[in-house]
C-alpha cells in the first residue's frame, strides 16, 4: 500500500501566522487580601522559591497569615470584656444608679485577672523578642526577593544584548523569542517586587511595637515597577539600604 502526501495550499495571512514563534506569556502577579475587622488588610505574599505565584497560591498564603491574626485577638477580647462592664459602673455611679453598679462590678472583678496577665507578658521580655524576630524574618525574606532579582537582572542584560545582535542579523524569528523571553522575565521581576509589599505593610504595622522595644520607625524606600533594567538596579539598591537599615535596627533587641 502506496501512502501519498498531498500539499493543501494555505492562505498567505495564515501561512505568515503560523511561522509566527509561539510565545506562552507568564501571568501577571495578582492581588489577594482580607479587610480585617479593625482596620488594615492582610495580602498574600508571593511564595518565590515555588512557582510563579496565581490566586490559589496567594489565598493559601493568606489562609496561613488568618491563624496567626485571630489568635492573637485573644488579648483584644479579654479587654473588651473589662471595658463593658467597666463602663457601666462608671456609667452608674454618675447617674448615680447602685443597682447597676451592684451588677457590674462581680462580672468587672471576674473580666479583670485575665487582662492582667496579657499586660504582664506585653510589657515584659515578650515585645523585645518578638521585635527581633520579625526584624530577622524580614531581613531574610528581602535577601531572598534581593537575590532573585538580581538574577533575573542578568538575565535581561544577557536579552538586551541577544536582541541587539539578532536586530542586526534581521533575524525575525528570534528576535521575538527573545522579545518573549525578554517580556517574561519583566514579569518576574513584578511577581519579585509584589513580595515587597507585604512586607513593608508588616513593618508599618508593627511600628507601635518598634517604639515600645525602642526601636526606631523604619523608613521604607518607595520602589518604583521594574519594566526595564535601569528600575529594577534602582529597586536592588533601594532593598539593599533597607536591609542595613533593618540589621541596625535588629541590633538593638539582641541581633539576629
């Protein structure tokens, strides 16, 4: 059995269409995060020793920062249960009404003792510790971000070179290859940078607790998007001053 192949001639749009190098763009980072009940938000922070980041990833990363946040309302609450019934016997002995004072002041003697111990812990060893620790964690997620971004740096200087000479060359083909690629690692370098941010909201949320551990208010850099090679060495040096700024700082509670 004789097998033939048969050339169907294509139209001239589509034959130029499909000798186009295909190119799968990377997606763009996402924005994932929670109101929480007194204010502020909490983001999901882009995980970049795993893949590129999507919804999924962040909303996980959310999840796991939730556990931490509504443990921590512990405290909180038990203030919220000596104000109410503090407030009502300051409320009754103004108009004067004994009777709800007489009511209030057992549940007041019961709501106290626990408050008690949460101010013992925070004004103890507890926020010193705790301000050491979040400095150091910072400190090595911006060693991290730092440290990718520097990569992805060379990497885009090796493009712009390549693409320089394929110019030259008039090689079509692969000058959008490396178009492409040149594209993906701008991308990168985002989902790089939308790490950032969390991060600096964490520092600007523990600021309070930066001033009870006698820690200064940290002056984070604004970093502009990273959409060429001259930006992203701008943000690589603003990160680079933040992260000596954070050691001083992590010196004073201890080091890390």
């Amino acid at each position: 059995m004789v097998t033939r192949t048969i050339d169907v001639p294509l139209p001239p749009e589509l034959e130029e269409y499909l000798s186009q190098p295909v190119c799968i763009p990377m997606p763009k980072p996402a924005k994932v995060e929670i109101n929480l009940p007194m204010g502020g938000t909490l983001k999901g922070i882009a995980d970049i020793t795993k893949a590129i980041p999507d919804d999924c990833s962040l909303s996980f990363s959310l999840a796991l920062q939730l556990g931490p946040f509504l443990a921590n309302l512990d405290c909180l609450l038990k203030i919220v249960k000596v104000i109410e019934p503090l407030v009502n016997v300051v409320t009754g002995l103004t108009k004067p009404d004994p009777i709800a004072v007489a009511e209030s002041v057992p549940k007041l003697a019961q709501a106290v003792p626990p408050l008690l111990e949460c101010i013992a812990k925070f004004l103890g060893a507890g926020v010193p510790l705790f301000v050491r620790d979040l400095l150091c964690l910072v400190i090595k997620i911006l060693g991290c971000i730092i440290g990718q971004l520097k990569s992805i740096t060379a990497l885009m200087g090796g493009l712009a070179l390549q693409i320089q000479s394929a110019q030259a060359a008039g090689n079509t083909e692969l000058l959008a290859a490396l178009e492409c690629a040149q594209q993906n690692a701008q991308i990168s370098a985002q989902h790089m940078m939308s790490a950032v941010e969390p991060v600096m909201v964490l520092l600007s949320l523990a600021e309070p607790l930066l001033g009870i551990a006698g820690v200064n208010p940290i002056q984070t850099p604004a970093l502009a998007s990273p959409d060429d090679l001259e930006k992203m060495q701008d943000a690589i040096n603003g990160l680079d001053e933040l992260v000596k700024t954070l050691r001083l700082a992590a010196e004073i509670v201890g080091g890390c």
